[in-house]
C-alpha cells in the first residue's frame, strides 16, 4: 500500500492517522527548523 493509499487510515491499535510527508525543495526556513527540532526532542524523550 502506497503512502497516498494510507493517507487517514488508522496506523494502529490507537487509531492514530497516518503521517503524511512531504518532501520539498530548498533550504528550510528557521520556523521549520525550530518545528522539526521540536518533534524530534520529543521523539528522542519517550525513550523507545
């Protein structure tokens, strides 16, 4: 099943939706910096 076929599907026993990704080009700007930063300390804090 491909990403696009997924997109809002329950991705588990929670019923959490899926993660869309998108991918563009160039340089990220400072805000998407500081978000991407912030979702990945709070990924690395669960300890998994």
């Amino acid at each position: 099943m491909s990403v696009r076929e997924a997109e809002g599907r329950p991705a588990g026993e929670d019923g959490a939706p899926v993660p869309v990704i998108r991918v563009e080009r160039g340089n990220p700007t400072p805000e998407q910096l500081a978000a991407l930063t912030v979702v990945l300390a709070a990924a690395g804090s669960r300890g998994g």
